[in-house]
C-alpha cells in the first residue's frame, strides 16, 4: 500500500521559531490535506491542498503532486501550536479514504 | 468548514459489553463515512469505511463481526464494538466527506473507549 512518511517525527522550538514540516508519499494522489491534532485528539483541518500553494495567517503549505510530496511552513510559532500535525493522502483510484502520514510532534516553548 | 459531531466522547465499560458510538454530520450529507482507530503517540489507521444504505468495507485485519457498522441515512453512522476487551481501548475517530469527488475530509471529536 502506499506510504506516507514525515519528517521531522518530533520537533521543539522557541516561540517567535518558523519551522518547515515534509510530507512524503510513495503513489500518485488525488487529495491531501494537513491536520493539527489537539491535546483532547480533535483533528482542526488546516489545509486541503491536493497541489500548489495556500496560506492562512502564519500557516502555509505547498503540494508538489509530481515530487509526490508537501510542506507545512509555520511561522512565529506560538505555544498553542504545540501538538502532533498530521497530512493525510487520497491514494488515486483508492476510493476516497485517506491515509495518513507517520506525524510530526511540535513542542514550543516560552 | 463542515461539522462532525461524534458522541460519546468518553466511555467506560465493562469486559464483555458492547458499546455504540455514533457519528453525525451536522451540516452537509455524507454518502461516506469512515472509521479510524488511533493508539497512543501512533497516526490513524483506518477501519472500515461505512456507505449510506449497503454494508461497509472493512480494512484488512479488522473483525467485521466485533466492529460493527451501520450508516442508516446520510448524516449518521455508527461503530458498536461488541464483546468488547481491555485491548479494544482506544481512541476511535470518525470522519465524513461532502459527496463528490475529491474533496474535504472532516473529523469527529474522537472517543476515547476504556474497557475494564
């Protein structure tokens, strides 16, 4: 089945730190989408971005389908992005489900 | 974006008890649902994915019979976990998508099942 790896698998940063999170995926996709899961497990949608770019306030990310990979830019990280991020793909022909990425563990401190 | 209402959040049950957990989708309908199960300080691994009016698929490795799913209309799905044990506990999440192709997942707020 396909693999969806990300890297770095944890991550600790100054507040005020911008850091770059990658989402590699071994099959061609239809979909995918990055996701900030919460110290309660509530998964918050931060992007669907099956290609190009997309920003939202300090968030960014960028799909390049054809390297069958992504970027999760954040900058002037706060202490309430701490977390596990998530993306997750939509295997092409694989019936809508999606598959998700190994997750990157943020901690940022004061 | 699209509101998904899973309940309960928490449960607790006894060894040998079954347990329903449902999923709702408030605001849009979904003709697919799908049902992830996350253990700790691990990703989600999908279930099954549960379809309005026929029965669900289930992924490999995951008992049909112990896990079963009912999608009766196009806004409610629900996962029962029967007899269940103590390795059942985990962090089960539900998602739902708008129809159509390609487009946007939205999560449940998880349930976190412990079985004593």
């Amino acid at each position: 089945g396909i693999q969806v790896e990300q890297s770095p698998p944890d991550l600790i940063l100054q507040e005020g730190a911008n850091s770059t999170l990658r989402c590699n995926f071994s099959d061609s996709v239809n979909n995918l989408q990055w996701f900030h899961q919460n110290p309660w497990g509530q998964l918050i949608n931060l992007f669907y971005i099956p290609s190009g770019t997309k920003q939202n306030g300090r968030l960014s990310a960028t799909t390049v389908a054809t390297e069958r990979y992504s970027l999760l830019y954040i900058s002037s990280s706060q202490t309430t992005d701490s977390g596990v991020y998530f993306c997750a793909v939509e295997l092409t022909g694989g019936g809508n489900k999606l598959t998700f990425g190994t997750g990157t563990q943020l901690k940022v401190e004061l | 974006g699209a509101v998904v209402s899973q309940h309960p959040s928490r449960v607790i049950c006894k060894s040998g008890t079954s347990v329903k957990i449902e999923c709702r989708s408030l605001d849009f309908q979904a003709t697919t649902m799908f049902w992830y199960r996350q253990f700790p300080k691990q990703s989600l691994m999908l279930m099954a994915t549960s379809n309005e009016g026929s029965k669900a698929t289930y992924e490999q490795g995951v008992e049909k019979d112990k896990f079963l799913i009912n999608h009766a209309s196009l806004t409610l799905s629900t996962l029962t976990v029967t007899s269940a044990h103590p390795e059942d506990s985990s962090f089960y999440i539900c998602s739902a998508k708008v129809s159509g192709p390609n487009t946007e997942a939205f999560f449940g707020q998880g349930t976190r099942l412990t079985v004593v």
